[in-house]
C-alpha cells in the first residue's frame, strides 16, 4: 500500500512539474510574440518617413549584418561607417538600439522585482516600493548634473546608491525582525525622502537643457537611447542575470521562511543581503540608462508568478521574457500614440501598473506575503 502511494505521489509532482513548465512555454512564447510585434512597429514607424521595405531592407542589410566595422562601431564605440545610408543610419543607430536598451531595462526590473518580493517574501515589494530606484537614481541624477565625468562609472554609482537605500529601509524596518508591511512602509519613507531631494536638486541647475533631460530622466524614457546606453547595460546586465539564475536554489529556501531556512543551516541575513546585492546591480543597470521606471519590477513577477507558481528558476525565467515584451510594448505605445509627441515609457508603465496594482490590492485578502 504505502509503494502505491509512493507511485501516486510520484505521478502527482510529475504532473505538477509538466504543467508548470507548460505555463512557463506559454509565457515565454506569448512574451516573444509581443516582443517580435512591438519590434516591427517600433521599426517600421517614426517621425523619420521609411516605408515597411526601406526599414526593413536596412535591417536584413548584409552589409551592416555582416560588417565587422559596423559592428565594432555598435559594440565597441567606433566612428560609424561612412557609407551608411539615412535609412540604414535611422534603423542601426536610432530603432534598433532603443529596442535592445528597452529589452535590457525590463528584464532587469522585472528579475531584480522577484528577487526582492522572494527575499523579503512580500509581493508588494520592488525595486520602487523598497526604495531602491530612488537611492540610485539618486546618485545618477547627481552624476548627470554635477560630475558628467563619471558617467562611464553611472552603473557602479548607481548599485552602490541603490544598495545604500536598501540597507536604509533594512535597518528602518528591523524590530526583532522584519515584516512585509514594515518593508514596504520604510520603503516609502526613504522613497519620499530621496525623491524629495532628487527635486531640491533642480533649483541648484542653471542650464535649462540640463533640467529638461533630467526631468525626462526621472520620467523614464529610452528616448534619444543609442549603442552608447547598449554598451553601458549589456555588461551589467549579463553579470546580474548569470548571478540570479545561480542563486535559485538559495531563492527557493528563502521563500521557505527565516526559520525553515534556519533550520536547513542556511545563514539567512547574509544570504538575504547576498542575494540584494545582486538584485541592486540589476536595478541599477537599468535606471542608469533609462531613469526611474516604476511598476514593471512589481506587476511582472506578481503576473509570472500566478501563472508558473512559486519555483523560482521558473519565475526568473518568465520575468526575464515578459519584462522586456511589456517594457518594448509600453515605448511602442509612448513614441507612438501621440505622434509627433513622444511620452516617456515610465508614464505608460504607470498608466497600467497603477490599476494594476488597485486590481492586486482589491483582489487579494492577505496583502503583502508571498
């Protein structure tokens, strides 16, 4: 009897596991066809005239394709080839690489959102709420203002602003441990205050150029992105995504609870702020070359997660699909909208991602934990 049992068990997390990566393929899938249909629009149109054959020729044009000048000129900063073309110029230097910083950006909001709603085990957490994307941008907003010759160091600059904030709202919210109300209020506060400073900082600029970008910065915009902001991400972006996905096991203990964890001989507080670090560099990659984003870090994983669960190799690898779909969607529909008039995608994201979480707070009885 209890052999049949065992087979049944068996049988039943086998069936689990199947549907759960069946979910996972539909998300992934789905992603890749909202990412592949926001690629053609944001290719395809603009206030540059081309027509679909003229876009879509320079794209699939072997001599940008296969040009090793080209491509040293993209990845490496490089003087761009003299015969480029206008349309090939349009599409290589203005379409394609705000399609690639709009990938880069969502997928690290959107991992480095679950990694901080599985370490505080709180699925109101993220980036935005802990107050982590104020501290770096923070730090950034200072950088573009005041000492314009660190920006090759804006991303470090950033981590460390971020993860400053971090321990801020950490230490805020300790009393003979944390709770996710806690977090999510210290979180708020040091929001509020650095944001508060972020404005003060405006009455001190005298150039009217530098307060426009920066407001569009604080927006978030990946207008006027280039391969510029392409090489600033890439690097960081490859190192915190490689990071998250070895730490999944340690993820999944976390989510388990401090006393599980515990008792299974993990050091908890070192694993958390371990794990955090990786978390801030992801997030500072991105609000580094696009601004202040919000909601993408706390809708997508909430979204990923209702659909492939818990398991959290699963849950990064939906994010990191469904963030960059929903973050190229939203900069379609902000450069495309109001036409000639581009908005900044940290309105559109905020347009949704508000009713969004007015939906998740309406439906949901105990708010707040994972």
């Amino acid at each position: 009897m209890g052999e049949l049992f065992d087979r049944l068990a068996d049988r039943r997390a086998a069936a689990s596991r199947w549907y759960a990566d069946s979910s996972l393929a539909g998300v992934v899938l789905g992603s890749i066809a909202v990412l592949v249909g926001a690629t053609l629009l944001q290719v395809s149109f603009g206030a540059f005239p081309l027509t679909l054959a003229e876009a879509w020729g320079a794209v699939f044009d072997p001599e940008v394709v296969f040009s090793p000048a080209a491509w040293r000129a993209f990845l490496l900063g490089g003087d761009i080839p003299e015969w480029f073309t206008p349309q090939q110029h349009i599409v290589w230097n203005i379409r394609l690489p705000r399609i690639l910083v709009g990938v880069l950006v969502g997928a690290n909001l959107a991992v480095s959102g679950a990694i901080f709603q599985i370490i505080t085990r709180n699925e109101l957490a993220s980036p935005y709420i802990l107050g982590v994307s104020d501290g770096a941008g923070l730090v950034v907003l200072v950088v573009l203002t005041a000492f314009s010759e660190l920006l090759p160091f804006v991303p470090v600059l950033a981590a460390l602003g971020g993860g400053a904030a971090f321990l801020l709202v950490y230490v805020i919210a300790w009393k003979n441990g944390t709770s996710p109300v806690r977090l999510v209020l210290a979180g708020v506060i040091v929001g509020t205050v650095f944001g508060s400073v972020q404005r003060a900082l405006f009455f001190f600029i005298d150039d009217l150029s530098t307060v426009m970008s920066a407001q569009a910065w604080l927006s978030g915009t990946l207008l006027n992105t280039d391969w510029g902001e392409v090489r600033i991400a890439l690097p960081f972006t490859v190192l915190a995504l490689a990071l998250a996905f070895t730490v999944t096991q340690e993820l999944d203990v976390l989510a388990l609870g401090e006393e599980t964890a515990d008792s299974l001989g993990m050091p908890v507080e070192k694993m958390r702020f371990a794990v955090a670090g990786i978390a801030v560099l992801s997030t500072a990659a991105a609000i580094a070359v696009a601004g202040l984003i919000g909601f993408v870090g706390l809708i997508v994983p909430h979204m990923v997660r209702n659909v492939v669960g818990g398991d959290s190799r699963r849950l990064l690898l939906g994010c990191l699909f469904l963030g960059p779909a929903l973050l190229v969607g939203a900069d379609v529909g902000a450069r495309l909208a109001l036409s000639p008039i581009q908005l900044p995608v940290g309105i559109i994201t905020g347009l949704v991602g508000g009713p969004y979480f007015l939906y998740l707070m309406r439906k949901t009885e105990n708010l707040g934990e994972v």
